[in-house]
C-alpha cells in the first residue's frame, strides 16, 4: 500500500528505496537533467535503484555528460543515456522523438519535468509565448510522437508524469488569448500558472485517453525549491504577493522551501506508486494525492479536451 508516512520532509532517496521493485529494471525517460535540479535527482535515485536504463534528456550535451558523469560515481553500474532536446523547438521535439523511437527498449516511465519559469516575454523558435510553448506544447509534441514506445512497455503498466505546480492557481487556460496577445498582454506569473495548468489538463487528458491501454498519468506540485527554475525570478518578487488572474494576492514568502530531495519525493511517488493506479490522472503534493489542492479549471474535463485540440491545432498534427 502506499506510504501514508511520506510527507513534504520526505527525500527521493527515500521514496527510491520504498518503491524498489517497482524502480528495478525499467527504462525511465526524464527531461530537464542539468545537475542540481529535480530531474537530475530522479535520474541519480532511479538509477541508484536499478532501474534498467535512464535516459536523461535536455538542452545541452555537456550538461547531459556531467549529469551521467556524476551518477555514475555514485552508481557505476548505472545504464545511462543521453537524449538532446530543445522543447522550445517542435524541430527538435520531433528529432529526439525520433531517436527515441529508433530504441531497442520501450519506454516504461516518462517524467517531464523540464520547464521555465516567470520568464519575460520572448517566443519559441515556433513563435509561441515562451512558457506555455516549452512547458506544455513542446512537451505535448513528445509525448505524443513517442507514445507507441510508451504503450510498448513490458510492464503492463506505461506511466506518464507532468511536473506541474501549485503556481496553477495564477491562472486556467486563457483559450480566448493563450499566447498574451503576442506579449502586448503578457504577465509573466499568468503565463507560468496557464502552462502548470496545462500540465495538470494534460495528464487528465492522456490518462482518459489511453486508460483502456494500461496508461496511468499523473501531475504535482513538487514544492518551493531554490534551483535553476529561479534563474529568471529575483527573490525579492517573493516577499511581495503575487497576483493571479482575478487578482488576488498569493503570498509565497511565507511558504515551506523544500530541499532539492524532497522536492523530487514526489516525482518518484508519481512515477512508481503501484496503488495510486486507480487515481490516474490526479494531481498530487508532498507526495501524496492532493486533488483538494487543484483549482475547479485544472481538473476540469472540458477543459482537458479543449486544450488537447488547441494543443493539436498549434503543432499542427492530430493524435
């Protein structure tokens, strides 16, 4: 059963060692590995645990080099391997699809956990609002065209994982203006709270999708945590309110920061938890399923279906 024990303390090196069995042997896909950030600790914890092979995918080869290089000497026998992928082009969303689809290897997990955060305005190399266009649409492309190598996977038992946030509450999707009127309307905090929620309908929408196909997903809030996520965000706008799209204040001051640790706990839960299968497509939080703490539009179903379409309908493809 699950570990009703694990909380907003509780490190991934913990939860790795709980969910073992589950972890050994799979081949587990994760976006977004530079070191010191929550990818990277999936990828050591997963792979401390035996998972079968780790494929750690991200922007920038020497990142992916220092990532594997640090892992292995921690865990030398370590089956690791890297994938480029630039999320911010549908180009190289559809080159690493490729590749992954030329493995030998189904894909039993994929965490997608890189994102940006709170950036100013600037647009992928597809011309889209930079948040929504790397956090969700790149994403939404990948896990698209790779799917079938999901759906293969030998377990029985394919998950997906989105690495959302609480910060969903700033804003649902915005179908009437998704991309902020080409930044004459932008607001950095909407723009990141309508990408975490499109994370969340995501999930909903692939785990009602493909539930007949043994896929489960899953999103969360990892927690506040001091990474490279901040790099675009000074401090000191976090001892101010943010406003959301109504506009009322959330205060993030006076939050709980979490250790990098503890702030993957719940990526591992997602991703290995055998009896949250029958939850498919919820939303958790310091490890444990928290669907109280999504917003009525983050779990809505229309909702899901419409930025499905929208999300077809911006990379120009239909799945």
């Amino acid at each position: 059963m699950s570990n009703k024990n694990f909380n907003s303390k509780t490190e991934a090196e913990e939860v790795a060692a709980y969910f073992g069995n589950e972890i050994k042997g799979k081949t587990v896909l994760i976006t977004g590995c530079t070191f010191g950030g929550l990818g990277f600790e999936a990828a050591r914890v997963v792979s401390k645990n035996h998972a079968g092979l780790v494929i750690l995918a991200g922007r920038k080869q020497e990142s992916l080099d220092d990532a594997i290089e640090k892992i292995k000497a921690e865990t030398p026998s370590a089956n690791l391997r890297s994938l480029l992928i630039d999320l911010a082009s549908l180009e190289s969303v559809k080159h690493a699809a490729a590749e992954v689809n030329a493995y030998s290897e189904p894909i039993d997990v994929l965490i997608n956990n890189a994102a940006i955060m709170a950036s100013p305005y600037y647009t992928t190399k597809d011309g889209l609002e930079a948040q929504i266009g790397t956090n969700h649409i790149g994403p939404f492309l990948f896990t698209n065209l790779i799917l079938p190598k999901v759906l293969a996977s030998k377990t029985g038992a394919p998950r997906i994982v989105n690495v959302s946030s609480m910060g969903h509450v700033f804003s649902p999707i915005r179908f009437d203006d998704p991309f902020f009127d080409n930044g004459k309307a932008y607001a950095k905090w909407l723009a990141y709270g309508q990408s975490k929620t499109a994370n969340m309908l995501f999930s909903r929408e692939l785990a009602k999708r493909y539930k007949s196909q043994g896929l489960t997903a899953f999103s969360l809030h990892p927690g506040v945590i001091f990474t490279n996520l901040a790099r675009d965000v000074d401090m000191a706008e976090f001892s101010v309110p943010i406003k959301d799209y109504e506009g009322n204040d959330h205060g993030v001051s006076d939050t709980e920061f979490k250790s990098v640790g503890a702030g993957t706990a719940t990526h591992i839960v997602a991703a290995f938890d055998p009896t949250i299968v029958s939850e498919s497509g919820s939303y958790l939080s310091d490890c444990q399923i928290a669907m109280d703490q999504a917003k009525p539009y983050a779990k809505d179903d229309t909702e899901a279906a419409k930025l499905w379409a929208l999300s077809e309908e911006t990379v120009g493809q239909k799945f």
